[in-house]
C-alpha cells in the first residue's frame, strides 16, 4: 500500500496563474513534472522521503491543476515560473529534479539561471525528442482527436507501466485504469507533449556547470534509454545510474530506491 503524501498546498504566481504546489521544510528542492503529469503524480516518493529536510515546490504547467491553459509552454518560461516559486518561497539558490519532460524544464532553468541553479537529477529526461517520444505524441494527439478517452488512456497505460504490471492486467481491470486515465488527463496534456517535441537544447549541454544525476530507465518506451544516456555523455562530469528493467513511469519499489538514490545524490553534493 502507498504511504500518504505528506500535507501539500497550493497557490497561485502572477498575474499568467501559474499554480505551484509545495510541501516539507527546509531547503528549497524544484520539481518540474512531465507532460500530462503533474507534481504529485510524478514526485510522490521523493516528496514523501523528502518533506522532512526540504521544502519541495513545483509548478503546474499551463492547462494542468489551476494554471491558465493558454501559458506558455517554452521550456524556458517553464523554467522561469518554476524558479519564481522557489523564489517566491524564499528559497534563493536550490537544486531542480525533472521528470522526463521536466528534465528539459531543468535543464533550461540551470541555463537561463545560473545563479539559482546548483544542481539538476534528470530522470527518463532528454534534451530532443528521439522517434520514440515523436511517436507517442502523434499517437497522442491522432486518439485525443478520435475523442475516444479510454482508448487514449489504454494508449498511455501501455506505454507506461511495467511489463510484469501489464501482463498481471485483467480485461476489466484494465478497461477500468484505461477509462479512468483518459478522463484525469490535464486539459493541456496534449499540449504538453506537443511542447516536448519541440526541445532542442543538445547543444547547449556543454554549458550545464553543475552537480548533475541522469536517471535512465532500461526498458523506457517513452524515451528511448539511450536518448536519456546521451545527456550522461554530454554534460561534465555527470552521474548516471541505471534501472534496467524500469519503465517510463516507476514502480511503487522503484519509485523508493529512485527517491533514496536522489536523496544520496543531493546530500553527496551538499545542494
């Protein structure tokens, strides 16, 4: 059974209603979800490993929770509403986690803010879309127009679970989570993984001049693994660590051992 999540606000930033959510005490940890995620659901078992020493604020990307749809999804205006509302919680330098998507988010947020940056864990992240990720996103966008919800939740539950999971799925089990995903995606999930094909920072890796921890995935279907193990070859000095037989989305286990190895991480560096 999963832990509860430890007690999460919210509020608004600015005057483009950007919603941020933020739990724990102490240092400022950044959270940057992915697309068609979302703080909670993407960062559950760091913010319940964390909540005790750091203060873990994340934005919600337009069109997800209370933020205005019609924002924008630059990476870079991603990343400078998620350093406002780390700022605005009084935090003036922090590390950024991202999670797939939200690897790009970070990465842009350590370029475009040097001084607030000191860390990035890129988890399933790349810094250009791969064929895979341009493929789910075209599928994507193909179901959400046949406006078939739970074909487009089947869709996502596929590509993300794990295979053990997926293969333990009985008929009804998974006509019920496919119903049930389609009809909880964000309003600008679609949006969202449009914004992703999109990325084009590769080339300005060279540049990323801090403590750096890439999570790769081993049997992601999402991003390619060997997409989110070049970001490992290009920036200085990075860690990377492995989980072979993980999916684009972790495991209830997985998620723990990720959050205890981020934990390291951050402590290791002293960020």
């Amino acid at each position: 059974m999963t832990d509860l999540l430890p007690p999460v606000s919210s509020a608004l930033l600015g005057t483009g209603r950007t919603e941020y959510l933020s739990a724990g005490t102490g240092t400022g940890l950044a959270l940057a979800h992915g697309a068609g995620g979302d703080v909670e659901l993407n960062f559950g078992p760091l913010i319940r490993r964390l909540a005790g020493s750091r203060r873990l604020v994340g934005t919600r990307y337009p069109g997800t929770g209370a933020s205005d749809p019609a924002g924008d999804l630059d990476v870079f205006a991603l990343a400078d509403s998620l350093v406002a509302a780390l700022v605005r919680e009084g935090h003036e330098r922090f590390p950024v986690v991202g999670s797939s998507f939200g690897s790009a988010v970070a990465l842009a947020a350590a370029l475009r803010h040097p001084e607030r940056v000191t860390g990035l864990v890129l988890t399933v992240g790349f810094s250009e879309p791969d064929a895979q990720l341009r493929t789910v996103a075209a599928v994507w966008e193909a179901l959400a127009a046949a406006e078939d919800p739970a074909v487009l939740g089947a869709y996502l539950i596929s590509m993300l679970t794990h295979p053990r999971l997926l293969a333990e799925l009985g008929a009804e089990e998974h006509g019920a989570q496919a119903a049930a995903v389609g009809a909880g995606l964000p309003v600008g999930g679609l949006l969202q993984i449009t914004a992703a094909t999109r990325v084009d920072l590769t080339g300005r890796l060279g540049e990323i001049a801090v403590p750096t921890l890439v999570v790769v995935a081993g049997a992601d279907r999402v991003v390619l693994p060997a997409t989110t193990r070049l970001l490992g070859e290009r920036i200085a000095g990075a860690e990377v660590v492995e989980y072979p037989g993980a999916g684009h989305a972790f495991t209830e286990d997985e998620g723990r051992l990720w959050a205890l190895d981020v934990e390291r991480f951050l402590d290791g560096h002293g960020i």
